[in-house]
C-alpha cells in the first residue's frame, strides 16, 4: 500500500512531496528498534520516553518517513527533513493509518468494548465465554491477557497501542475469528489509542475514583469514558449495554442510533436479575429482557457478579446470540485470575486472592466475601506508589469498615517510600476501631494473616490479583500472592489432597 493511501490528508499540515506519496509503505512502527527499510515510523511522546529523539536513528535504519507532531529538528542531516511529516496528533493520526493498513479489520469483526473502573476483566472474560458458546473464534484482549484464536499473550497494557490492537485484529480475521472483546481503558481513550474504530457493542460497568493521578479530575475521567459511546472518532456503536444502577450512567451522551441494554436489578431495567440466589456455590439468578426470560447459573460469587454477568448477557443478546447460549456461554467460566480466586490447601478457612485496588472495589470484594456469611473478615491489603494519593486513606477507610481485622502491607511502592505510602492509607484505618498490623514486607504480612485466620474466616489478599511481580524502586522482583499464600498456608501444615 501506497503512503498517500495509509495517512488520512485532513491530518497533515503539509501536503505530501509526490514522490513520497507514491511510496510503497512496508511497515509502521513506533518504537526505533523494530524498523525496518521501508517502514514509516511514528514518533510521539511517551509516558518514558519521547520517541522524536529515535527518528534519526530510525530513518538510519531505512525508514520511510517520519510522523511527528513537530516540525523537523533543524540539525537533522543529510537532507532528511524532506522526509519528515508533521500532524496535528501523532496518537490519532497512528490509529487511522494502522486501520488503513490493515485494511480496516475492525469492520468485519464484531468489536466489544468494556470500559469502567470495576468489573471490566470479568465482563470481558463473560462477554468472550459467551462468544465461544455460540461456535464464534475470539480474540480477547484486556489486563491479564490477551487471547487470539486460542493463543494465550502475554499483556503489555489494559488497550494496546492502536497498532499493536490492529496487528491482534487482522491476526485474529486470519484464523478465521469474527468476534474481538476487549478491555477498553480511560487513558487509552484519552490518548487515541481506539481512536477510529468501529465498535458494534460499547459497555459501561460503573465510575469510581480512580486514575486521579493521570486525569487529575473525576470530570475528565468521566469524559475520556464517555468518548467510548460517542464512537471515538469513528461511527457510533450499534448497542450500548450500561449500568442502570450506577448514577454515571445516566450522563453518558449516546447517539440517536445507538441501541441501549439498561442492566441492572431495579424495574426501570430493560436488562434486570430476578430471584438471585447466592451461595459459596456461585449465583443462580433469572435474567428478564423484555418477554424473554431465562435462567443464569455461574460459580462467580457474589452480587458484584451478578452485575458482570448481566452485563455480558448484554453483550451476547446485543449479536443475537440465542438466550440458552448465553447462559451456557455463562455457566462455562469457572474462574477469572485473581479476582476472589480461592487459594485452597485444605484449610478450615477461606483465601481469596482478588486485584481489588480502589476504595470501592474493596468494599465490592469484601461484600463478596461477607455474603459467605464468615466468622471475620481479614483484610491484607496496600497501595500502589506513583499513583493518586488522595484514594489510600479512602482504600484504608473502605477496608477498616468493611473488615474485622486489616493487614496494611505494601503493593507495588514504585519510586516512593512504602512506609510512607502506608502512613497515607493508615490515615483511613485509624478513623474506625477495628484491629490491625502494619507490616511492609509484603510476603510477611501474607504470612501474618493466614496465621491469624481461624475455622471459619475468610482472608482476602488484596491488590495484585493475577500480578506476579512486585515493583520496587530499584527493580522488579517475581511475586505471585497465590504462590505466596499456598507456601505459607504448606508451611503451617495444610496440604490440599484432592
């Protein structure tokens, strides 16, 4: 494909030379290391590093072009200006020429996105299991993992770079999958990442404070969600599927065409759960749309769950897939990893690893496990460092009412002081009387619950979830809050034998 064909002209801010408008484009890159001859690069800033400073390094590896929001560095040499191509938005303009040079698959896979603060993982593992139900070849794209066709990825981000998503659709459309469920996230709206796209269902779990420290207000948190249903600078969606009972749901702006799924659990849902019957063995419940009904059974618990699944209900009905499909498609996810993800060594007492990061997902998290009806609740749990401060004396607040014993540890500290990120959320804790241990080493303190924990309690160790690596300071370390647990919970005497 040409150059004049892959960059859109309203973009530009001079008109392409002829001679390279001509030129046959190889490839598009975004990071220096990977170009090859013949490949335009794009260079934008980046959270680390601004990738203006590689185009010299990229052009000497036989780039085509460069695009940038800039104009050309003027030391730049041997005359390679004249290859340089100047945007008025590096991101949007990157997501429109990958979808051009891909040949636009996003139009013949039936795109879901998921965004919201909470629920967004287990949606879309619903959402796909659904998909998979009903014979269709999936891809799957989110914070854990990314699935393509079978193919299990490693994750890189919650939304992957526009192109990176544009490489994962047409590899998907090459194995033969119709269907992409994807996990997408505020700052990847709010960069352009899906920018373009053409998505045929949009959903809408709920807002709660979080990602302060990127988008400072939860006015513009709410607006980059709000993109999603607009269409983010492409067509809008053919259905929305959103929360009824989450008061945000009512601000977002849809357009006229867009076809709505309220969900939720009161009468003014055209998406509603009836006769929820929850047990330590999952969630029963009659799901009602209109004059269908039919019933639901998954071994999720709790009614945060029942949220999800009505949510990919939505998600499912809004392809036309047949209620019993879905609710078969419902009943076949045992698990998703490291959200209440039972850690079971035969002990009398529950352990439930779940990613809980916010001060409402720990409330949601804890209900869960309130609802198994335990003796107490021991809560471990920590605040990530280089993020938003003012969330860690509400996480401390949330855990200390919620819980009848909280263990304040350390998540991923990141550049700052542990202990000090620990004094901010011990703010929260010290407002409610409940008892509670400080404890910064975070394997010690997973040791120091379980050793607490009597017949009958319930442990939650929360923040990481699926992570397997502590980030610290200086470096990255291997840890896993499930392995952590299990060797502790061996090292005490339990031994799963089943």
């Amino acid at each position: 494909m040409i150059l004049g064909e892959i960059l859109p002209g309203e973009r530009l801010k001079q008109p392409l030379a002829p001679a390279l408008a001509t030129a046959e484009v190889a490839g598009i890159e975004y990071d220096s290391r990977r170009v090859h001859r013949g490949d335009l690069f794009f260079a934008f800033p980046g959270s680390r590093a601004d990738g203006r400073r590689f185009a010299q390094d990229a052009l000497a590896r036989g780039a085509l072009a460069v695009v940038a929001e800039s104009s050309a560095p003027p030391d730049l040499a041997n005359g390679l200006s004249e290859r340089w191509i100047e945007v008025d938005h590096g991101r949007q303009t990157l997501a429109l020429a990958a979808r051009n040079f891909y040949r636009r698959p996003d139009e013949r896979l039936g795109l879901t996105g998921i965004t919201g603060t909470n629920g967004k993982t287990t949606t879309a593992y619903l959402a796909d299991a659904v998909l998979r139900a009903a014979g269709k070849i999936t891809a799957m794209i989110g914070t854990i993992e990314y699935h393509v066709a079978g193919r299990v990825l490693p994750a890189v981000n919650t939304t992957p770079e526009s192109l990176d998503l544009m490489r994962l659709f047409s590899e998907t459309e090459q194995a033969g999958g119709t269907h992409v469920t994807m996990e997408v996230s505020s700052h990847a709206l709010d960069l352009g990442r899906v920018f373009g796209m053409q998505f045929h269902t949009v959903v809408f779990t709920n807002l709660t404070r979080d990602h302060l420290d990127y988008h400072q207000t939860m006015e513009a948190y709410f607006a980059a969600k709000q993109r999603l249903f607009a269409g983010a600078g492409g067509p809008p969606p053919r259905f929305a599927v959103l929360n009824r009972d989450d008061p945000h749901a009512g601000e977002i702006k849809l357009h006229p065409t867009t076809k709505i799924y309220w969900y939720g659990l009161g009468p003014d849902s055209n998406l509603r759960a009836r006769h929820i019957n929850s047990s330590f063995q999952g969630l029963r419940f009659e799901v009602q749309s209109g004059k269908v009904r039919f019933a639901v059974e998954s071994p999720l618990l709790g009614k945060i769950n029942v949220y999800n699944i009505l949510a990919a209900c939505g998600a499912g009905l809004s392809f036309g897939i047949a209620p019993e499909i879905v609710a078969r498609g419902i009943a076949s996810l045992p698990a998703v990893p490291g959200r209440f993800e039972r850690v079971d060594e035969g002990q009398p007492f529950v352990v439930a690893v779940d990613y809980a990061h916010t001060d409402d997902a720990l409330r949601n998290t804890i209900a869960v496990a309130r609802g198994l009806n335990p003796k107490r609740i021991i809560t471990l749990f920590g605040c990530g460092g280089d993020r938003d401060r003012s969330k860690r004396p509400l996480m401390g607040k949330a855990a200390a009412e919620a819980s009848d014993f909280v263990v304040l540890t350390s998540d991923n500290p990141r550049s700052e002081d542990p202990l000090a990120i620990m004094n901010d959320a011990l703010v929260g804790i010290r407002r409610v009387d409940v008892p509670h241990i400080i404890e910064p080493d975070r394997a010690t303190a997973i040791a120091r619950a379980l050793k607490e924990a009597r017949e009958g309690d319930v442990v939650i160790l929360a923040g990481k979830g699926h992570e397997t690596y502590q980030v610290l300071k200086d470096r990255t370390i291997p840890f896993d809050d499930r392995a952590v647990a299990r060797d502790v919970l061996r090292g005490y005497g339990y031994h799963q034998t089943s």
